[in-house]
C-alpha cells in the first residue's frame, strides 16, 4: 500500500488491523488509556457518541476512556453499527512498539456486557437459510450458550419465529434475497414486517453450503455426525446452524467453548401462536407503556436463568400431552409442599446468572469479583441436592438428578480466592494467603520492604536531624525521601536531588533505591503471579462449563416450576385437565394481567364453552362493557395451559390445540403503507388460510374498519367460513347484532352478551356474561361517561332518535338475492318481501 509507506509505525498498525475488518466496522484502537476511532470511523463514532472530533497531523479522531467502552460500544452497537476492539497486548515499554491485537469484534447479538442487557431475556442471533421449499432457522444467544436450530415451511412461520425469540440481528447468506427483508434508500437493509428493530448482516454464502456448515459443526461438537443433535434429516437446519456459529467464532472472534450442544427446535411440538397473536396478545412484551405483559403478570423466578426459561415456555407453548402434564404433576407436588418450596426458593435466591458469568469465563472477560459470585452460587448446588434427594416426584427426581456438585472446583475456589476480591487484576489482592507458597513468600518480601521503609525514615532523620523528613512514594521516581526548602540544607552530601516543587525538595540515595527495588520487584512479581494464578482458575472454571451448564438447565427448570406454583397459590390458580379433542371448558374464568390490576375480588370471573356443539361464541354488548377483554382471557387462559402451568379459573378442561389467531384492535401499520382497514383484511385472510379445526380464533370487531354495511357483510361472510371450513373454534366480539341472527341457522354458533343494566338513563356494567344477543350499544351513555360535553351527548341523542325513527329499509333486487347460495345476512336486514 503506497499511502501507507508515510505513516508512523503505530498508524502502520492501525492500517493492518483495519485492513482484515468487514468495511462496516468501527474500529476501535487501544492508546493507553483510551480507545481511539480514526479517520472515517471517527467521523460516524463522534456523531453516535456526542464526542468532539479532533484532529492528530490531519487525521480526524476520537477516543473514549478504556474504563467506560463498554457503555460506548453499547450506544455504536444500538446505532446499527458493528465495532472491533484492537487492544493492546502487552505492557508499554519506552520507545517500542505496543503490541496489539484485534480481541474480539461487538455486533448487536453478541453484546453481552452492556448494562442494557436484561436479566431475564435471551439475547438472540438469528441465521436464515432457504433450502429448496424449506427454511433453515438457528439461533445463538452467545451470553448463555443456547443454541437452537429447526426448519420452516412457509414465511410466515418465519415471522411467527422471529416474535417469538426477538432476534437482535439475522444472519443471511450473500447474494440470496428474501421476501421479507428490504433495502432502504441508504442500501441498508431491514425486516418487513412485525419486528423492526432487528439488524441484517450478509456472510460469505460459502459458510451456509452444507458442506462448510455440516463439518464446521461437527468439529465444534466433536461428533462424527449431527443424527444425536436430531438434525440428521436437517439439512437447512444446518446449514444456517453452522453458518451462524461460524459467524460468531471466525467474524466476531468470540469464543464458543461455552456453547456445548444444540438444541433442535420441532414445530410440530409447539402450540403456533401466530406472530400478530403474540403481540396483541402481549404474551413476552407489552405494547403499551403503563401495561403488563402476560410474562411480567405471572413471573415469580428468582433467577434470572429461571426467568429467561419461563419467557421461553411462554413463547414456546407446548402442545404436547406428556410434557404438559409432567409440568403440571410438578407444580401440584410443588403446591402440596409448599414449606420445602419456600426453602428451596430461598437457596435458588442465591444463584446468581451462572449461565453468562460461564459465558464470560469462556469469552476471557470474567473478573475476579465474579469469579468470586461463580463460587458462591456452586456452594448452593449440594444444598439444593440435599433438599431435593429427600423428595418423591418424577420430574423432580429427575432433575434432581442432573444437578452436578462440583466439590472439586468449589473446594478449589475456596481455597484460592479472597472472599471479597476485587473487579480488577491489576493490584492483586486476588488469592488467598495460604494457596501458594511462592506467592506468600513474595507478598512477605513486599511487607518486610515497608518495615525497612520505615526503619530508614527513623534512621535518616537521626542521622541528619531533621525531623520533617519522610518517605514518599511517586509513579515517576520512586520512592523519595522528602524535605522541606527551609531544612534542605541540612540535606547530607550523599543525597541526589531529584524534584523540586513549591515547598518541598526530594531526594534519593542509593540505599533507598536498593530498598525499592527489592519491594517494587516482589510487589510486581507479586501482582503477576496472582494474574497467573486466576487464569489458571478460569481454565479450571471453564473445563466443568459443559457440566454446569447441564446442572444450570434444572435449577432454571426448578425456579419455574417453584414459581408457577407460588403463582398459583397467591392467586389462586387451577390445574387444567388437558384433553386431546377439540373443547374449552373454563369455569369461572379470570384474565390473568386485568385481574392483577383491580382490587382483589374486584375482576368479575366468567366462564366459557367451546365444543363440538358450540364451536363459535358471538359476544355483543356495549361499549366498555367487557368484550374484548372476556375473548382474550380464553386465549391467554389456552396458552398459560399449554405451558404446564396452572390458570386463573375455578375449573377448567383445555383441548390440545394446534395454533392460536386473533385478530384485535388496530395494529396500524401506516409507515409500511397499509391502511388500518387493510391490515385487519390481512390478518383476517392470514387467519381463513390457516385456521384449522384444533385452531382457536380470536376475533375483535372485525369489518369494523369501513362503512356498515361492508362490514356487517364481511363479518357475516367470514363468521360463516370459519363455521363451514375452518370449523375452529372462535370467539367474536361485535358491534353488529344483526350477526346474532347466524345462530338461528347454524347450530353451533351461540350469542352470547355482557350483562348491563340501565337506571337513571345511566348504564352500568356487571361484566358478566350471559346466553342471547344484545341489540343496544349504549355507546352514547358511554361517551357520557367519558366526558363528552352534555351539549354534543343531547345533540347524538336527538340524532339517533331520528334515524331510528326514519330508517327506511330498502330491498335488494331479485337477482342479487338469487345469486347468493344458501342462508344468508340479507333476509335479516331488509324486509322480506317475498
Ligand atoms: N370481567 C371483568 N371484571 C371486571 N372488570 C372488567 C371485566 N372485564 C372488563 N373489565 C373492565 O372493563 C373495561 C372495558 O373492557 P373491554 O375493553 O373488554 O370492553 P369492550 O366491551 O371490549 O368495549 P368496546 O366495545 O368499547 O371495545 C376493561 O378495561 C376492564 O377494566
Ligand atoms: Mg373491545
């Protein structure tokens, strides 16, 4: 490179370690204490970063302090940006040449030391690969180790997927486009659709050939094939597997020692909630900023690990019989126990996030602080095993038996460490007196040397007479003896005089150096030895990973299981008696977050029944009276069954479904150019398309978005489909009474009402639901209540009276009427002049 030929040594550096970095990198490169962005990159940094550019013989730059990068990297990684790390590799020596080297390089999915990581929330990097009709999915979260990996077989279950785990970043082969990522006006490319907060990065499309990906596993897992992992039959499943842990070890230089299997994800396991069902339903996270998701309502883990699992079992319901009903069994032992549950609650408490302090182990970054917390949590494992090995319950037993102790490491830690060690290396402090002969011996040479320290202080003021005279100890010369100008004549001749400052003169004498070098030597050895003596902890640390991480998967299970049994306890919860057949049964049904939010009693329970003989509920009623919230009880109450967890009813039978829609409210998507109107037309054909018999469906005043007639047209349409071709199970909250008369024609379709009563012209709510149809709204006494002004609720009043009384109904022609098939909407909206 000609440009380079004038550059400094350290610049010449700079340029070989930019030059092997993708072009969007950021790179930033280690000066002492600080990390400095050069040229172009500090041109971006310092506008992310709020920081003043400047300038170094005409290179722009920009640098941060080495103890805060973290929190910057943060801010260049939410900005979209990826940012390298160029450290430097060895102690400053004056005159030469640091070396340094690139450690690791930070993109929004492997962040996993930022403040603004959450506890209780994987932090996942997403691979894509589509394979003939197939799409390969995968995901890494590097700060615990889980890796999971499955194929799809539509886009939309791609979506459905990318609600479900949230990914920060995806990762998608070169060259391949996909429907559902789009390029802006910059060529930066983004998701379609309901996540769009998710960065996009290309990789070398060699990585995702199932060549590359398969062996690249396969060495990693140091298997001879994937068949154990279940991903045999698999191929897209690995090729985006493989082609995404590459990216994090080769790309991201991470370490990947802590991730020690793969988990298979099968779709046919898992209760499909449908990717806009998730959201309005708010299962993992609210869309509102005062509200509650569903997970934030029943949450009551004590770890974090245990709260990243129950997110988990949440977004991947189960629709399997033997792994709900395992779960269930547990939280009834759990629930018949409740004094051992408390004990155990109060030792879970202890352990911290194992998970990402191994994962820290393993990436190099751990301190010696958490080291320290690694080891308390570990000191909990034969408690937790004593506690459990008296106990009688499969799964418990079982997991009771995963639990390794680890003795050998903890007795290790123990001995090792200081109780309070603190967060950095480099003053030692670190190891215990007692572990290594070697270094007490050398910490004793450091504490003799202050004792001669002091003993010369004495002996010179004897000798010269001065009795200010003393000590002191300065980065730049060492240790000084120090006098005052005034006595600084008495100073003997021997002294050298090294600083002289305002009112002090300092000197050295070659005794006082030999002192300091025998106490400085020992120190730094000292300090170096017990820099060794960690690593080597670490590496015992990070040998058991594999065995820990297997120990970590049942306390996190034993967290869950414990707190969904605490749940049910507080808030009175019910085991539900699943059933493979098509039916809802709940008795006494409450909405497990509205009922959190009132006074207790105050949220007024309903019950529901869907069957064979009643598979479509109609639910009219007025304004604010409860609709909406009664409908989305029985799908949150649905789901919470699936997960194995207990649900707020008296009593409740819960058929094994195979996917959950709803179509509520406005999802306005009016920056991807869709109409309110349209997206609900959107959902509701997503819905029609897919809707099975084991489906349940969730439908909110739909066709409500457009004139009346339309929409009554619609509803009676699609109510109709369901009943005739759908055949799922569906719940539809109206507006339109006249939809009530669908019951009269269909046997399976019941109305149904929430109960008001009127008194005084004011109407009042008692949130109960009730057989038959309802045919007022009541919607201006509603908008009273609101506090619309008395003069526009008297003007409504006077309006309505008069199209009431005016409404003049009018016929369709013969032909029309004749070219409809079967029952249908319009007998029962116009006369019927037959
Ligand atoms: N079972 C219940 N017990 C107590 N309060 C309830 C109950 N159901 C609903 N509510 C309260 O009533 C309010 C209105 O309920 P919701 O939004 O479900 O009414 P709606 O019938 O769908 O109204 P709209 O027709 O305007 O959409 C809720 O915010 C909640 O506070
Ligand atoms: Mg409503």
């Amino acid at each position: 490179m000609k440009e380079t030929e004038n550059l400094t040594p350290m610049m010449k550096q700079y340029w070989e370690a930019k030059r092997n970095l993708p072009p969007d990198v950021l790179l930033l490169f280690r000066l002492g204490d600080f990390f400095e962005l050069f040229l172009e990159d500090a041109k971006e940094g310092a506008k992310i970063l709020n920081l003043v550019l400047t300038q170094r013989q005409g290179v722009p730059m920009c640098g941060v302090p080495v103890e805060n990068i973290e929190g910057y990297i943060g801010k260049l990684v939410k900005a979209g940006k990826r940012v390298a790390i160029c450290d430097q590799m060895e102690q400053p020596k004056p005159g030469q040449l640091v070396k340094r080297q690139i450690v690791r390089i930070v993109s929004p999915g492997s962040n996993g030391y930022g403040s603004f990581l959450h506890p209780k929330e994987h932090q996942f990097c997403m691979g894509l690969f589509p394979w003939r009709n197939k799409l390969g999915i995968s995901f890494i979260d590097i700060t615990t180790g889980l890796f999971l990996a499955g194929q799809l077989d539509t886009d939309k279950e791609f979506f459905e997927m990318v609600v479900r785990y949230k990914p920060v970043e995806i990762i998608v082969p070169e060259g391949v486009d996909f429907p559902f990522i789009r390029r802006d006006a910059q060529g930066k490319e983004a998701l379609e659709g309901p996540v769009q907060d998710c960065f996009i990065h290309r990789y070398f499309s060699w990585a995702f050939s199932y060549e590359e990906a398969q062996s690249f596993l396969v060495n990693h897992f140091k298997v001879s094939s994937l068949e154990g992992y279940g991903l045999g039959e698999m191929p897209a499943a690995v090729c985006s597997a493989g082609a995404l842990l590459r990216y994090f070890g080769e790309e991201l230089h991470q370490s990947l020692s802590h991730i020690v299997k793969i988990l298979q994800i099968v779709p046919q396991h898992i209760l499909w909630i449908d990717a806009i069902a998730q959201k309005t339903l708010e299962i993992n996270h609210t869309q509102s900023k005062s509200g509650k998701s569903l997970f934030e309502a029943i949450d009551r883990t004590v770890t974090p690990g245990g709260g990243r699992l129950l997110r988990r079992w949440l977004s991947e319901p189960s629709n399997q019989l033997g792994v709900i009903e395992e779960r269930q069994q547990a939280i009834s032992f759990w629930l018949n126990n409740p004094n051992k549950r408390k004990e155990l609650r109060e030792i879970l408490e202890k352990i911290g996030d194992l998970e990402r302090l191994l994962s820290k182990v393993s990436q190099g970054y751990v301190n010696p602080r958490e080291l320290s917390s690694i080891k308390e949590s570990l000191r909990q494992l034969p408690v937790v095993k004593g506690l459990l090995s008296s106990l009688d319950e499969g799964l418990i037993c079982r997991l009771c038996e995963d639990i390794a102790l680890e003795n050998e490491l903890v007795e290790e830690l123990e001995k090792a460490l200081e109780e309070n060690p603190p967060f950095s290396t480099k003053e030692g402090g670190i190891i215990k007196k007692g572990y290594c002969p070697a270094l007490d011996e050398l910490k004793e040479m450091s504490e003799q040397g202050k004792k001669w320290l002091i003993d010369f202080e004495q002996k010179e003021r004897e000798k010269t007479g001065i009795k200010t005279l003393k000590i002191k100890y300065n980065q730049v010369f060492g240790y000084l003896i120090e006098v005052s100008h005034s006595q600084s004549k008495w100073v003997p001749q021997h002294y050298e005089r090294r600083q002289t400052l305002a009112n002090v003169e300092r000197f050295i004498t070659p005794e006082l150096k030999e002192i300091e070098l025998k106490i400085l030597g020992s120190k730094n050895r000292a300090i170096e030895l017990e820099q060794n003596l960690f690593e080597v902890l670490k590496e015992k640390i990070a040998s058991r990973i594999p065995s820990i991480q297997k120990t970590m998967e049942a306390i996190n299970k034993l967290d869950v299981l414990t707190s969904l049994a605490d749940l049910a306890q507080e808030r009175n919860y019910c085991k539900p008696t699943m059933v493979d057949e098509p039916v809802i049964e709940i008795e006494e049904g409450r909405h497990p977050i509205v009922e959190q939010c009132m006074a207790s009693g105050d949220f007024v329970p309903n019950s529901t029944y869907l069957g064979p003989d009643q598979r479509i509920l109609l639910i009219t009623g007025p304004n604010m009276a409860g609709k909406s919230t009664y409908i989305r009880q029985v799908a949150l109450l649905s789901l919470l069954a699936h997960t194995g967890s207990f649900i707020p009813a008296k009593k409740a039978k819960i058929g094994l479904l195979d996917r959950i829609f709803t179509r509520i409210g406005s999802n306005d998507d009016l920056a991807m150019g869709q109409s309110t109107f349209l997206v609900e037309m959107n959902e509701t054909a997503n819905i029609l398309h897919n809707a099975t018999s084991r489906s349940l469906v969730i439908l909110d005043e739909v066709g409500r978005g457009t004139s009346t007639f339309d929409g009554l047209s619609l509803a009676w349409a699609i109510v109709e489909e369901l009943y005739k071709t759908n055949r799922s199970l569906s719940l539809f909250a109206t507006h339109y009474h006249e939809l009530a008369k669908l019951a009269d024609i269909y046997p399976e379709i019941k109305n149904y009402s929430m109960a008001v009563v009127e008194s005084g012209g004011n109407v009042v709510f008692l949130r109960k639901v009730v057989k038959g149809s309802t045919d007022k709204s009541y919607g201006i006494q509603v908008a009273k209540l609101a506090g619309i002004p008395d003069r526009v609720i008297e003007k409504a009043k006077k309006i309505l009276s008069m199209m009431e009384s005016g409404q003049k109904k009018k016929s369709p022609s013969k032909k029309i009427k004749d070219s409809l098939d079967g029952p249908s909407l319009f007998p029962y909206l116009f006369d019927q002049e037959q």
